[in-house]
C-alpha cells in the first residue's frame, strides 16, 4: 500500500540554522507532492508544491528537492527563526482518488 | 484564512450517540475533504466529495457517512460513536482539477476536537 514516513523525532535547531526534514514514500509514483506547516490547534497550511519534472523549488527561505528515483523530498528552511518553529507534512496524491495523503509529520524546534 | 467553518469546534459526546460535524466553504470550491488527525497516525482521509451529491471513501471511512446537498456544506457523520472515534477532525477544500496543470492545494478548516466517552 502507499506509504510516506517523516521522521517522528523532532528535529531541534538553532536559530540561523539549516533546517532539513525529509519525506519518502514507497509503492507510488506521484505526479506532485506538498509540503503543509501545521501549528498547535489549526489546520495545516499549504507551503510549497513541487512536481515531479522539478527536481527543485525555492521560496523565499524556503527549498525543496525532489528525487523520483530515491523516492525521496527534503524540505529546507534556511536562516530559520524561533517562529519556524511547527510541525510540517508532507502529502502526495492519494492513489486511486482525487486527494491526498499525508505523512504524520516532523516538528521543528527552533531555539533563539 | 480561507473561508471554511466546521462546527462545532469542541464536543463531547457518549458512546452510541449519533453526531454530525459540519464543514461550511464560501469559496465555492468543487471538492471538499473530511480527514481525522491523531498522534501518531497524522491526517488519514475519511470521505471526500466531488461534487454535490458526489461523495467517495478514504482510507478510515467505516462508521462514518457523509452528505453534500450543496456545494457550501459538507456534512459528516458518525451514526454511532465510539471511543476509538475520539479524534481532532479537519474539513479541506480544494478548487476543481486533477490533472497535472492544475495545484490541488489543499485549504483546510480550524478543525473540531471531538470526545467520545
């Protein structure tokens, strides 16, 4: 079955910092795939889409790779910042219907 | 913010009783999503519609049903509840189109924190 693994374990950083979360999938070949911030107490918000002809996407601070072959999509925050601090998701069309599935995410701490 | 509501945003509710979540949109965006969130297993997809009257099943949909009468209003049930039905549920919506030219992100609802005892 489709399956996405992100890394459980919070990822803690100092402010300024690199911050790299990385998501991989197995039993799919997805078209796209999303990356959503989530904080305590709301719904995820939409932060990057990169398709699969990309291997790159740049926004603001934020980047995102995409490897087809690895099965692979790191996320960066460069010169991150306290209110970096979240939990972020990542999500790929949902095989066989028109939605998404989505990993169970990794928190980023980011210490001033 | 998107405009999408769910209501209620808390409830508490007995084992057995019947409950229904409402997620309204004033984007008149096409498709509409139920997911649950809960710790360990992140956003597991419920039921989703395409369209009025136009539903499907996600990965957890049994004990759950839904309905949409209008393109504003996506309502979701839980005939039964039950404990293992304690969850943070989101509503999502997203505008027409899944071919590859097309974004499908996806704007999601404040949730409903849902207790059943």
């Amino acid at each position: 079955s489709q399956k996405i693994e992100q890394n459980s374990e919070a990822l803690n950083i100092q402010e300024g910092k690199t911050a790299t979360l990385t998501c991989n999938y197995t039993n799919y070949s997805p078209a796209y795939l999303q990356w959503y911030r989530q904080d305590p107490g709301r719904g995820p918000v939409f932060l990057l889409l990169i398709r699969e002809n990309e291997k790159e996407k740049r926004k603001e601070r934020l980047k995102v790779t995409f490897d087809t072959t690895l099965k692979q999509s790191l996320f960066h925050i460069t010169a991150s910042q306290p209110a970096d601090s979240a939990t972020y998701l990542c999500a790929l069309e949902n095989a066989g219907r028109r939605a998404l599935t989505f990993g169970s995410g990794t928190r980023l701490q980011v210490q001033p | 913010d998107a405009g999408i509501t769910q209501s209620p945003r808390h409830k508490v509710t007995e084992t057995g009783t019947p409950v229904t979540l409402r997620c309204h949109q004033t984007e008149n965006h096409r498709y509409m999503y139920w997911y649950r969130q809960d710790p360990g297993h992140g956003l597991r997809l419920i039921h989703y519609s395409y369209g009025v009257k136009d539903t499907d099943k996600g990965e957890v949909s049994d004990g759950y049903s839904v309905s949409r009468s209008k393109t504003e209003d996506f309502l979701l049930t839980l005939e039964s509840a039950t404990s293992s039905q304690t969850s943070v549920y989101f509503c999502a919506i997203s505008e027409d189109g899944w071919d590859s030219s097309s974004y499908n992100e996806q704007f999601f609802g404040p949730g409903t924190r849902l207790t059943v005892l």
